[in-house]
C-alpha cells in the first residue's frame, strides 16, 4: 500500500512570488506520481506527473516538480504565482492499479 | 473528447432515504474510478470498474454502497439509507491507455 504526506496544510504567498509545496510519499514498490489542483466546487485538474525518466517534470500553468527518490518527496514549484493560483493542490501515487492514493491536500492563497 | 461528466452536481437528501449518482467517462476509457472527498480532506477511493467488471471495492464501501457499470460506458453509484457521514463529494474518474486519470466535476451529496 502506499500513502501520501503533504507537509503544509495551508501556504500563503505574494503575487509574484515562488512558492513551494511539499509532498513525501511511501511505498514498497515502484510508484508513479501526480499533482492535481481543486478550484473550489469542481473536479481535480492534473498538473503534471511522475512516470519513469527526467526527475525534473514539467507541468501546465508554469508548475514543475521534482522526484527524488531517495528522499522519497515529489515536490511542487513555481517561481512566480498568480492570483488566479489560489486552490487546493493535491499530490497523488499509484502503482500497478492505478488506483491513487491522495494527501489531505495544501490550500494555496495568493494575495496582491 | 467532451471529458468526464457528472450528475447531479448537488445532492440534499434526508437520511434514510436512497440516492444515485451518474458518471460518463471519457468514451473509449476502460476503467473508470470513483472517489469521495470530505471536507478538508484528499480524495479517498471506494472502487473502479474495468469496462464492466468491478474489480476492487474499498473497506469504506459498506454495503449500503452499490456501483455498476453496465455495458462498460456509464456508472452509477447507488447509497441506500443515507447517513449524514455520507455527506461529501463524490468524484468519477476516467483512465485510458496511459496513466492518467481524469475526473469529473463531482456530486456534492448532503445528508440533512
């Protein structure tokens, strides 16, 4: 079984600027990765993932994350944020069944 | 490629009664996933369907809870007796050949 660590709940940031979300995970197999954002009162959007190859990924909307498997985190950056990132931001793992397993979510507020 | 759909978007029910979610999938996505999510919380998963057979159910699926997928295109997720713990969002997912998954907007359900 796997599970899921996002390590802040709630982070605040200025317009414009980088912000960081942290994520750890466990598992005793081989896992792919996933970060998908929640606006409020709809579905998850994928924001990017984890599968196999470069551990630097790159995603929509300027977020890049990257896995490092000693560390077992999948950590999720953006240099320069916007208002209009504001939303919950989910980190997922899955392995042979595709099932996914989520974290309890980090509540990203972007203030002018 | 319309993406994942779900009805009714919004659910208020008194407990005890009986209510039933809709999904379509994304056409030609073989599995299809369902998720709940409560408040402040990541998703969790309660069962997937591959075409038209259910191949895992979550030990949070009690036996209140029903899903079929007849024909392998639509499902449906059926709670009998609600209880106020019902109450959260539950969430369709589609998955194709590759990793993926994509979810719909999800039923919000309220359990009065």
């Amino acid at each position: 079984a796997q599970s899921v660590t996002q390590l802040d709940s709630q982070v605040p940031v200025f317009e414009e600027a980088p912000v960081e979300l942290r994520c750890n995970y466990s598992s005793s197999v081989s896992v792919y990765l996933f970060w998908y954002v929640q606006y409020p009162n709809q579905g998850l959007q994928l924001l990017l993932k984890y599968l196999s190859g470069s551990t630097l990924v790159k995603g929509i909307n300027g977020f890049e994350a990257e896995f490092n498997k000693s560390q077992t985190s999948f950590h999720l950056r953006k240099p320069s944020v916007h208002i209009s990132d504001t939303a919950e931001y989910f980190c997922a793992v899955t392995s042979g069944d595709y099932k996914l397993s989520f974290g309890a979510g980090t509540t990203v507020t972007v203030r002018a | 490629d319309t993406g994942v759909s779900q009805n009714p978007r919004h659910k208020i029910t008194k407990r005890g009664q009986n209510v039933t979610f809709r999904c379509d999938p994304i056409s030609e996505h073989n599995r299809l996933y369902w998720y709940r999510q409560t408040l402040g919380q990541g998703p969790e998963f309660l069962t997937y369907f591959q075409n038209e057979a259910q191949l895992e159910k979550s030990r949070l699926l009690s036996d209140r809870f029903s899903a079929e997928r007849p024909k392998g295109s639509f499902s449906t997720l059926e709670i009998q007796r609600t209880e106020q713990g019902d109450s959260a969002m539950y969430l369709c997912a589609s998955k194709g050949d590759y990793y993926e998954q994509y979810f719909g907007p999800g039923t919000r359900l309220t359990v009065t």
